[in-house]
C-alpha cells in the first residue's frame, strides 16, 4: 500500500480517469479477449486441444494483460512527450487515428 492510508483520503491517478478507446487495447494483445473468453467457456486450446485449464493464475494472468493494455495507452501519452525518439512510437498503433483522437 505505499504510504496510502487505508482511510481518510483516497488513492487517485488523474490518468484512469481517462478510458482508452477498446479497438486500442485489441490492437495491443490481438488474443486477449479470445483467451479470455475461451477462459470463461473452458474450450479447448487451439493450440494442441488440450482443455484450457480456467485456474485462477490464468484468469489473473488475462485480467492483469488487459489492464496494462488500457494503462500503457494511457501513460504512452506522456511517454512520448518525454521521449519524443524512442523506436516504440514508430509502431503504427501510434499512427492510427483512434490513437491520435485519444491522444488530443
């Protein structure tokens, strides 16, 4: 909990308030959602159709992807006014122009 109290005032990043656009996010992990999904239905791997085996380490596993997808668009933001040259914004996630909309 890093020196926030449990109590009194709450914890607050200004930038969660903003939601990234979702057709981002699936840009980002194009599989998340299908792994997700398959998760919940508990079919079986397309892979090696093997069940998928829904425990609750691959449940957090697929939660914690699609929240950093949602926080990397919305720290990328700053990141690419502090590090205007870095290689990453090269990708054309960067240039599309949901991205572009949301950046502004």
């Amino acid at each position: 909990m890093a020196d926030f109290l449990p109590y009194g005032r709450p914890f607050y990043l200004a930038r969660a308030a903003l939601d990234s656009p979702t057709n981002l996010c699936m840009k980002l992990f194009p599989a998340i959602d299908e792994w997700h999904d398959q998760l919940v239905a508990k079919k079986f791997s397309p892979y090696n159709n093997d069940p998928i085996q829904p425990t609750v380490a691959a449940n957090a596993f697929v939660r914690v992807n699609m929240a950093l997808g949602k926080t990397f668009i919305q720290s990328s933001v700053l990141m690419m006014e502090l590090r205007p040259c870095h290689l990453i914004w090269q990708y054309s996630i960067f240039s599309d122009s949901a991205y572009l909309s949301f950046k502004r």
